[in-house]
C-alpha cells in the first residue's frame, strides 16, 4: 500500500521519522527533514511502520543529488549521501541532544561539533560483501547485495582493490590500509581461496587467524606506529584517531585530571593508553579481542599493564581518570558499574551510537557523575553514525 507522508525528524539509525494518519510512526531511509514523499509500506507494527520511498513529491531543503553513483544503484553503504553536508551536522547534534534528553533524562551542555579530517575517501578499513567475486555493498536494511568497482568514502589505496580485485568464493572482505605507511591488506570471510589482488596487497582468510595465524598493518597516526592486525578495530582514519586523541586530552588538561592511574576500557590497540596515557604513572588497559591485546602488547610500553578480558570481569581498581570507548552497544549498566567503582574523578565516554550514548548517559548520572562537556566528532561523514565523546565529572 502506498501514502504520502511528510517527514518531520532524523531518527538515531539515520532513518527520516513521519505520522501516517492513523497516528503510527513511520521510518523511511533515505529521507530528509521536510521531504514530502510518497512511500509503500514495507513493514507494518501496532506502533510504528517502515516504508519505501516512491516518490519525492516535493524535497526538504536539506535534501540533495547523493554525490556517490552507487546510491541510484541502490547501495546502502552510506545511509546519508542524500543530504547536504549542513543538514547531515544538524541531524547529528540534534540526534545526540535528544538521545541525551530523551534516553537519559540529562538536560546536556551545549553539543559541540568537530568536523572530521575529510568528507570523502577517509575510511582505511571497510568490509564490503562479496557476489560473484567483487566487492558489494549490501542493499539500505536489506541482505541483498549491490556490486561496486570504487567506494568514495574509501581511502584511495583501497582503489585498485575495488576496481580489480578478485575475491574467489569469499561471502565478505576486510579490507584495511595504513593511509600513512602505503601497507595493504585483505582478510577473506571465511577464506581467502582465489583470491586475485594488486600485488604487494597481503592476505588471509578468518579461517586462518582461528588457527592462530596473523596478518597485520602498520598505521602512524598521534607521533606512534600502530600494528593493527586483520581482526583488530582501529579508528576510522588515522587524522581521525588523532583528532579524537586531542579532544580527550583537552579536555582532560582543561580539568586538570590527576597523573597517577589512568584505566582504559575497551583500550584495543592501545591508542589512548600509547598517547594521554604517556602522562600517567600507571596505565591499566582492558580488552577482550587477542588480536587487539597482541597488537597492544607491542603499541605500548612496559607501564601499560594489559587485562585480556571483558570490562565486566575486570576486578576495578581506583583511578584518576577512566577513558571507555565500548562498541556500539554502550557500557551498559555492567560497564557504568565498574567505572563506578573505580572512584574515578574524572571521566571520559566515547561512544559510537548516540542511544547508547543516551542510555548511558543515565547510567552514569544514577552512578554519581555529572555531564561537563560533550563534542560529536565526525568521523564517519556521508553515514548516520556518530562518534561522541563526553567528560564526566564525579559529584563530591
Ligand atoms: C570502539 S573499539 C575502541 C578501541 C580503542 N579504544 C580505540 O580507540 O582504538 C571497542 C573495543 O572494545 C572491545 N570490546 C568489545 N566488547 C568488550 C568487552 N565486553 N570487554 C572488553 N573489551 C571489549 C573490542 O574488541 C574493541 O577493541
């Protein structure tokens, strides 16, 4: 069935929000704030529905022509190639302020924004699926697949991959360069069997690092060489693991955090225990990937005391300062409990979803501390997804 709908907000998955008649919520992708559309119901609950735009009757300001070729083509790898690049900055610092409003029941500071280094050709890891071979992104909340030769959001050494690169009978790839040191690498899912690739480009199959093998890259980014393997999480651009190395360390000087015990949970390959944490006596980094915590054993030094384990059971110890950087999930309360338990003075969330950021958000104000500052850092231009950092300050 298809209606016409006007879209009023941006939902936090990047999805435009509008009201059918009946009163239900409706989500459309690929819609922008005052779009009037006419949409098919793809999905119907009590609540809310989903639909599909058929057609844009008349276009909200923010709306533009998506600057990559492969979004006609259907292509839902960056959820928001449709708008401008001032309408994607206020959906982002309204989408935040509401999560923190909303979710966590903070009336927050003013939300800062920091542009990301670059708008286009800034990822240095992407994992793209595979059909027939190349590389595809998969369809806007769908499992079927669109086939692309080049990526705009890619970094340009991923170029000759994408364009010529042959990926055998692998369902998926990693793909990862090291913007700053030219090294290339490819991890097949599961298997890297036929795989033709630009040469000096280094493989491996998942299958492969199960059994212990390895693969890694060497990243510089923050005045430090980074070996980031296959299966480790890195930050999406080395400028933009620097940039968020400063925002956290401005604000950590600003409040004249203590220099005895730094934690830092979820620390992966070390970036923030190899950086601010050079100001600490002690550094305690807990993480649960092996490959990221081999990767850290070899970023950092001998004061870095490593715990390859989930934050969960970690047995907290008191700290100065806790950095956490969780995956999308957020901290949750088993997170914002062992930060609670640290005593910690001075504390600094990055998070990557901006609802968890609100979930935890309430957390962290029932565990005691209050919300001082809070920056989007934007790291992953042309998509939905934010990168925000928060300073929490404990109350006496
Ligand atoms: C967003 S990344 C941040 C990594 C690092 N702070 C950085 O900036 O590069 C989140 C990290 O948390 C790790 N992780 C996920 N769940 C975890 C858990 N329950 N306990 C410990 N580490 C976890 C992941 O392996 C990943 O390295």
């Amino acid at each position: 069935m298809s209606t016409r709908v006007n879209i009023y907000d941006l939902a936090v998955g990047g999805e435009g929000v509008g009201r059918l008649k009946d009163g239900r919520v409706i989500f459309v992708a690929g819609a922008a704030v005052n779009d009037e559309l006419v949409v098919e119901l793809t999905e119907e609950k009590n609540r809310y529905t989903r639909g599909e735009i058929i057609e844009v009757v008349s276009p909200g300001e923010g709306r533009r022509q998506p600057l990559c070729r492969h979004v006609q083509a259907g292509c839902g790898g960056c959820d928001w190639q449709h708008l401008s690049e001032e309408a994607q900055v206020d959906a982002k610092i309204s989408t935040v302020k509401g999560a923190l409003i909303k979710l966590g029941s903070i009336e927050p500071p003013e939300v800062g924004y920091v542009a990301g280094p670059e708008s286009l050709r800034y990822r240095t890891t992407v994992r793209v699926g595979i059909e027939n071979g190349r590389p595809a992104y998969r369809r806007s909340r769908s499992n079927q697949l669109v086939q692309v030769s080049d990526c705009p959001v890619a970094h340009p050494l991923m170029d000759d991959i994408f364009a010529q690169g042959f990926f055998g009978t692998a369902n998926e790839v990693t793909i990862r360069v090291g913007a700053r040191t030219g090294d290339r690498l490819v991890m097949g899912h599961p298997n890297t069997n036929d795989f033709e690739l630009p040469e000096g480009v280094v493989q491996i199959g998942q299958n492969q690092t199960r059994r212990g093998a390895n693969a890694h890259i060497v990243e510089e980014a923050a005045g430090v060489e980074w070996q980031i393997s296959a299966r480790s999480f890195f930050q999406s651009s080395p400028e933009g693991a620097e940039m968020l190395v400063a925002l956290v360390a401005e604000w950590l000087t600003t409040h004249d955090a203590g220099e005895q015990v730094l934690v830092d949970l979820y620390s992966g390959v070390g970036l923030f225990s190899g950086t601010v944490g050079d100001w600490f006596q002690k550094v305690i980094a807990v993480e649960s990937s092996t490959s990221a915590v081999n990767d850290a054993a070899n970023n950092l030094g001998a004061h870095v005391a490593i715990h390859r384990m989930q934050v969960e059971n970690w047995i907290p110890e008191l700290a100065d300062v806790v950095i956490a950087d969780p995956p999308r999930a957020g901290l949750r309360a088993e997170g914002v409990d062992v930060v609670r338990k640290t005593q910690a003075p001075h504390v600094v969330l990055v998070s990557c979803d901006a609802g968890a950021l609100g979930r935890d958000s309430a957390l962290m104000n029932s565990a005691g501390y209050e919300l001082d500052q809070v920056d989007v850092l934007d790291m992953f231009p042309q998509t939905s997804h934010v990168e925000v950092v928060s300073g929490w300050i404990r109350r006496d």
